[in-house]
C-alpha cells in the first residue's frame, strides 16, 4: 500500500535538501561557473556505492557510477554490438586466439597532479597491460578476474597497439572486454592513491569525479577533453554534471520522482507499480503528460529447471515436462503478477535481446495437451496419482502458486516447498531438489552465457549445469560453437541448440525479465539497453 503524501514528505524531507545541497556545491566550483537544472542529470541509488575503482564494478550501482568515469578497448551499444573505444579498430587471427587492438592516439586521463601540475597524458598500450594486470593481481582480489579465465597472455606491443592471445577460440571474448572491469586506469594514479582510489577515480571517461561523501552524495562534472562526438560532430558529453543522491526507501524515491525533484527511477518496484502502471502495465493518465516510460528485454531468463539424474518418475519423464510446459499460461501470469511487465517466454531459454533468440521453439498454452500428456504417463506407467513438488523462495511463492493451480487442472498434483535462499542454492548445486525456480542473469551479454547451463562437463557444483542435462549432440555443438567466428553462423548454431533443450525439457522457461525506465518529459537520448547499463553521455534535458 502506498504511504500517505504527508508521511512521505516527511520522510523525504532530508533528501530534498540533499538536492539543493548538490547543486549549491556544483554552483560554487572554483572555476565558479554557472549552469542552470536543464545541465544536471539527477538519479538515485538505493545504497551506497561500494568503489568507484573499475576492478570492483561488480554491483549495478558501482557499474553505473563507473560507467561516467572510464572507457575500455571496445564498447557495447544498445543492440548489444561491440563498437570501437579507446581501440579504434581490432583483428583477429584465423584460429581466433590473438587479438589485436590499435588505439586511438587522442584519448586523455582526466587532469591530476600525478602527471603535473594541472595536467593530464595520453592513454598507451602500456596502460591496458596494467590494468589488465590489476584484475590479475591476487592481492588486489578483483572480483572481475575471471573475465581473463581463457587469456594466455597480454602485452603493449607499442604505444598504440595491444595483444591479447588466447588459451583456446571464445568468440564472446570482444563482449566481456566491454565490462567496466577492463577499464583503463593509470598507474601513477592508482599508486599515488593505493586502496583509496577506489574513492578518487581518474579515467579517461565523458565525465570526471568531483566529490563523494558516503550514503549522501555523489557528484560527477563534465569532462571537457572527453575523444567521443556525436553523428553532427558535437563532442559528448551534453550535460554538465552528474548528481547522484543516496536515499533507501523506495517508496520516497518515487515521491522525489514525482515531484520532478530527480529525472530518472529504473525498475518497478511492488511499493508504487500500482500507483503508477495498470494492470496491462499502462502509465496511468495522471503521469502520462510528466513522465516517459521506456521498456525493453533485460538479459534475465526465469525459469523452473528439472533435476534430470532424480529417480523419481515423473522427473524423468518427458511426458511430465512437457505437460508442465504447456499447462499455464505465461501472459495471463505476466499480467496477473508483473502489471505486464515482462515477457511471456514462448521461445527457449536464450532470453529476448540476445543474437540467438527464436521466439518460434518454445511452448504455448495448451490445456488440453498438457491433459493429454498426463492422462498418457498415468497409462504408461500405472501410475495413477502423479505428483512433483517444485521448491522456490517467498520471493517467487506467487509464481509458483500461480502455477500450481494451472497445472493441477491436468490430473498431476503439485506441491509447492518454499525455502531461504542460502539452502536452496546449496540443494540445488548439490542435487539435492527434483524441480526448483531459478533465475540466469547474462554474466556477459553473449548466448554461450546461457548455454553453458546445459553442457554435460559443467555439472553442478563444479559449474552451472544445475539440471544435469546431458546430451551428446548438444555437447558435440557447444564445443563446435567455440570455432565459429562468423557472427551470423554461431547465431544459427545457437538457435539450433536452444532448440534441442527445449525438444527435451530439461526446464520451464517462465518469462525474460524487463528493463523498466521511468524518465521526466524533459530528458532525452536516455535509451534502453539489455544488461541496464546506464549510459549518460549521450543525454540531453530540454
């Protein structure tokens, strides 16, 4: 239930000083330049930051924060294409194991007094070979070493050419360099700082660090020497600055939305998607002339998965899978539960969004077939009062409730075990649980991510596959798809693989998530993009 208004304006009281007090600091820069609202772009994070260091942008929020300060080899577009970055251009050799990056020869650090007074320095290739090291660095314990798993070796061949050699073909390689983690950072900075420049960031990005007090405030400014234009020849970024409040309660958050007093809220959150979506996920009339709403798949597969090594019978029979497949109906839960906010999963387990995707393999609603499919297990194996338990947490009872009355309606019975999360992520990865609820957010926005759950040598709980799937001809294609350079042909071969899972039923695609953004009338150029990575340097306010 929504709080009354005058509650939450006492609540958010603090917070609306907060904003002013933002903008008071941004207005007394010592250059004292001054800049009107229409230049800073306001947003809210729900807690605080952890490092503004890229080698920690493990959290959406710090990937968001660090996202403004520092640039990469190759960067990600919202069609989630790798485009050109600090490289310029790239090869890659025919067994596909070196690659090798030119540089561009105008990409700047932002000014510190580490390269002198008031100055800054070109980025090199030798900057890449350290902050490539960094990740490496046992000490350091960057949670993003494992983007460098399958790299043999890197090296700054000359200032503006770098190589990196492989250990064997991974052609989702170029995409996992697009995460923030392989963001260049200078290494007189970062020794100058030691562990705190986790707190005093100096990139090469569209905007640089001006202040962060803790859970208050964060401030980013316009990086003036910033190498990116846009399409007319304007260099980016638009905005001035960047003003990042720290408020928890969700529910205030929407309020300051509302009141025009931040420009942006991602995500549907239970507390306000009443107050501001219908039932068909609708911006209702109130907000329809303030506020914009932009949605898009968002790389989240949810999914209910079947232990495939249970000796229970009706987990190992395809008959019992697919009926679970064809007996509810995904839309009818999408608005019933979501305000329709995500996407009925009718095609396989590579989400929407994702080179791969074919919306054609998966399972409609078919009562009648799914009855069928029933009735014809009880006759095969005389087993007359058929019976699977599917274990969730509280999170996801609603889902699986839903689900458990469609299915019931075939003549199976369905038990619902709600557990914390802690034991069913250890009951799951040890096979312990004939059929559980699961979620698979890309760890790089490639469909391999996605496929890597069902290939016979990843077996839980040495690796993802929790269903212990086990096919040869599958087997047989993943390995294949390592070989294959061609975007368009491993894209096919994706689809075919895709397509064997969902043949065999080793799981029930519930839906792909959404990203949901909320956005004043007055920002423009925000856009949308799978993985919600916000990109500020090509937005304007009007």
């Amino acid at each position: 239930m929504i709080k009354p208004l005058s509650q939450l304006l006492e609540q958010s009281f603090h917070y609306i000083s907060i904003s002013c007090i933002v903008l008071i600091l941004l207005s007394c820069d010592t250059n004292k330049s001054k800049f009107n609202d229409q230049l800073v772009f306001r947003y809210n994070e729900h807690k605080n930051i952890s490092s503004l260091d890229p080698a920690f942008s493990k959290d959406i929020a710090d990937i968001w924060a660090t996202n403004q300060l520092f640039n990469g080899l190759v960067q990600m577009d919202d069609e989630m294409k790798v485009l050109p970055c600090i490289a310029k251009k790239w090869s890659i050799s025919d067994d596909g194991l070196t690659y090798s990056f030119s540089l561009r020869n105008d990409v700047l650090f932002h000014k510190h007094k580490s390269f002198g007074k008031d100055a800054t320095r070109t980025v090199i290739a030798l900057d890449f070979e350290y902050s490539l090291n960094r990740l490496l660095d046992t000490q350091l314990a960057s949670p993003g070493s494992w983007v460098l798993q399958k790299v043999d070796s890197f090296r700054a061949v000359n200032d503006t050419l770098f190589e990196i050699k492989l250990k064997q073909p991974f052609p989702a390689f170029l995409g996992l360099l697009t995460m923030k983690y392989c963001s260049v950072v200078p290494r007189e900075v970062v020794e100058h700082y030691g562990n705190d420049f986790r707190s005093n960031p100096i990139g090469t990005g569209p905007f640089q660090f001006k202040r962060w007090e803790e859970n208050l405030k964060l401030v980013f400014r316009k990086n003036p020497d910033y190498f990116e234009s846009d399409s007319s020849g304007q260099r980016l970024p638009y905005l001035e600055a960047v003003a990042v409040t720290f408020l928890p309660d969700k529910q205030s958050e929407f309020l300051q939305f509302a009141q025009g007093n931040i420009d942006f809220v991602s995500g549907l959150d239970a507390s306000y998607k009443d107050e501001i979506l219908t039932a068909s996920g609708q911006l209702r009339e109130m907000y329809v002339n303030d506020i914009d709403m932009i949605r898009g798949p968002y790389l989240n597969t949810e999914y209910l998965a079947f232990y495939m090594d249970s000796k229970v019978p009706e987990m190992q029979s395809e008959l019992i899978r697919k009926a679970v497949n064809y007996g509810f109906d995904r839309q009818k839960m999408m608005v019933y539960l979501r305000n329709g906010v995500g996407i009925p999963a009718n095609g396989g387990f590579i989400p929407k969004g994702l080179p791969g995707y074919n919306e054609s393999i998966g399972f409609d609603y078919q009562p009648q077939k799914a009855r069928e499919l029933v009735s014809q297990f009880k006759k095969e194996t005389g087993l007359q009062n058929p019976e699977i338990t599917i274990t969730t947490t509280s999170n996801y009872l609603s889902f699986c409730e839903f689900i458990q009355r469609e299915i019931q309606k075939t003549g199976l019975k369905v038990n619902v075990d709600v557990i914390p999360a802690a034991t069913l992520k250890d009951a799951k990865a040890n096979g312990k649980l004939d059929l559980f609820r699961a979620s698979w957010v890309a760890d790089y926005p490639d469909a391999e991510n996605y496929l890597s759950l069902y290939y016979s040598k990843n077996f839980a709980p040495n690796g993802p596959n929790y269903s212990h799937f086990k096919n040869s001809q599958f087997d047989e294609w993943y390995e294949k798809s390592f070989t294959i350079t061609d975007p368009e042909k491993r894209e096919l071969l994706y689809s075919k693989m895709d397509s064997l899972i969902m043949q065999k039923t080793p799981v029930v695609v519930m839906f792909y998530d959404e990203v949901l953004r909320f956005t004043r009338k007055n920002v423009k150029g925000l856009g949308i993009n799978p993985i919600n990575l916000l990109d500020l340097k090509r937005v304007s306010k009007d």
